[in-house]
C-alpha cells in the first residue's frame, strides 16, 4: 500500500510538472502573400514571439491565402479554425465597422497604445466579434491613387475620374464612390496585376509602400497627391483560446505585440522612402492636387469613412455610442493644420 501511495504521488507530481512546463501553440495565417513586405513585417513579429517564448509560447503559420481565402480568414479565427489571423480590419468590416477610426486616424498604433484608442478597439473587438485584438501593426503608412495615365483635373483644380477604370476595395470604396464619384471595379489584391495587364483597371488606391512587390509599377506611371488614409492592418485572436492561455504566454504575446507596432512604423517609414526612390527613378511622375481642391480631397477622405462607420454602427445591437471617442482617440486635429 505505502509504494502504491509513493507511486501515486511521483505521477501526480509528474503530471502537474508537465502541465506546469506545457508549451502554448498559436496556429496562424495572414492575409496576404508571403512575398509582401507588410506579411514579412508579420513574420518577423511571429519570430520575435517565438523567440522571446521559447518553452512558453510559439506561433505556428500555416501560410496565407492560399491556406484560407483571405476573406474567409476573419470568420476563421472567430470560429477557431485557426488561432491568430493577421488581416486589414476591413475585411471584417461588417462585423466592426469600428475599424474605420484607423482607416482615417492620422495618428500611429504608438499614439493610440498610449492614449487608450487601442483598448477600446480590443474591447469593440471582444464584444462583437469573440476575438482579442492584439496590435495594430504597420500604421502610419498612408495610401496614394496611383494611375496609369497623366491624371487630369477640372476647373477648381478636382480630380477629374470621368471615363478611369479605378479598381476599387472596401477600404476606399465610400471615398471613391460618394466624393470622387467614381465607378469602382472590386478586385482582390492578388488579381490587381493581371487586372491592369489586361486593362481591365488602369488605377488603383495602394498603400505608399509595396507597389514594387506587387509589380503594379510595370503599368502605373503616377502618384496622385496628397495621401490619405492609414493602413489598418492588425492581429485577431480567437477570444476563447486567448483566455485559455498560461499567464506568462498571454504577457509575451502582448509585449511583443506592443514593441512591434512601434518597431514596424519605424521600418515602415524608411521603407517608404526607399520605395519612393526607386519608383522615381523608374519613371514614376508625382502629380499634386493644391490649395482648396487639396483640403476637400483630405476632407472628403475621412468625413466620408467616418459617415460610413456611423451608419454601419448605428445599425449594429451596440449602436454608435463609441463614435465620439473613437474620433477622439483616432485623430488628432492639430495634425492637419
């Protein structure tokens, strides 16, 4: 009886000595293709992680949109097919139309990790998705219509988008459509190349950084200024396996998390200037929109994401409560002036 006890009580200590040790693992995907220097940014975050918790916490991605669509990703993580899922907040839009405070914030993820924007959106995110929104990565990278022939411009100095096959998504689509008045052709990131190879489209809203990548620059021949916007891209964890992990692993993800939203807008900028360089180099002609006809372009880009983030708020159980501090957290007046 007594080595029956003894043997019992080695397994249990066993036992609880491997569950103590136990390894959290996070599966993930990311939305775009791996060659894309904002997927390359997750990767690099994904390393970080792995490496700061090795033992504790490791992320394992099973690829990007060629693992999931990149539209099925967000219902994805929701639903616990995958863990982790790194992804524009506009491709789930329609669950929190919230996002739209980044897609016109003019401030960084480090501004609104330090102001309390970012665990707001966590929360928005809790409530009405069942995900953890760990970070915002990649921010302060504008976007720029770029075009394949010499825009051209009204009397009042407007763009004039009569007759251009403009490709449009639903980061733009309400700028484009409302303001600009254009006729938009919906197309997914990975078709866009053979889109303006075929002629289908012969412009295109983008991010400042990664039309070299994309090899868009072998048929866009002008940037269109001034930019507006700011990528929203960010990491969603599925709300049920967050909570499941050990405290440690939760505190290494997060930290990581927050040290990468900063480290990426660093990179990210010097990034920019490079890309910029080499497209000017290439023959890319920078064409600029002025005085009045500038300011409402600007205008009209935020006033009509955040009317379209009202209206989709107001539509939701939870109503547009969080819209005035969401403005609030996400742009900042001063920066404009």
């Amino acid at each position: 009886m007594k080595m029956t006890f003894l043997s019992g009580m080695l397994a249990g200590a066993t036992l609880m000595g491997t569950t103590a040790l136990a390894q959290d693992t996070l599966t993930a995907v990311h939305a775009f293709p791996e060659t894309l220097i904002y997927t390359q940014s997750f990767l690099e975050f994904v390393d970080k992680v792995n490496a700061a918790g090795e033992g504790v916490v490791q992320i394992e991605v099973r690829g990007g949109p060629e693992a999931i669509g990149m539209f099925q990703q967000p219902d994805a993580v929701r639903d616990g097919i995958v863990d982790m899922v790194y992804t524009p907040g506009s491709f789930y839009a329609g669950t929190v139309p919230e996002k739209d405070a980044m897609v016109a914030s003019n401030l960084t993820a480090v501004d609104t990790r330090a102001n309390g924007g970012t665990d707001l959106m966590n929360a928005i995110h809790q409530e009405k998705m069942g995900v953890y929104y760990l970070g915002w990565f990649d921010s302060g990278v504008s976007y720029n219509l770029w075009t394949r022939d010499e825009p051209t411009f009204d009397a009042d100095g407007n763009l004039d988008v009569q007759g251009l096959k403009l490709r449009g998504n639903a980061v733009y689509n309400a700028f484009f459509t409302n303001y600009l008045g254009a006729q938009v052709i919906d197309l997914p990131t990975g078709d866009v190349y053979s889109a303006l190879q075929r002629g289908v489209v012969d412009a295109t809203g983008w991010t400042q950084i990664g039309l070299i990548d994309l090899k868009w620059n072998e048929f866009l021949n002008y940037r269109i200024e001034p930019n507006f916007f700011s990528t929203d891209l960010g990491v969603i964890v599925n709300l049920e396996k967050w909570n499941s992990l050990s405290d440690e692993a939760r505190q290494i993800l997060q930290d990581v998390a927050i040290q990468h939203e900063a480290d990426s807008v660093a990179a990210l900028a010097e990034k920019r200037e490079a890309d910029f360089a080499a497209l000017a180099e290439g023959g890319m002609k920078v064409v600029s929109l002025e005085g009045e006809a500038k300011a409402n372009y600007l205008a009209a880009a935020r006033d009509k994401t955040w009317e379209r983030m009202r209206g989709l708020m107001a539509e939701s159980p939870q109503g547009d409560a969080n819209y005035d501090a969401l403005i609030k957290l996400y742009y900042d007046p001063a920066k404009d002036k």
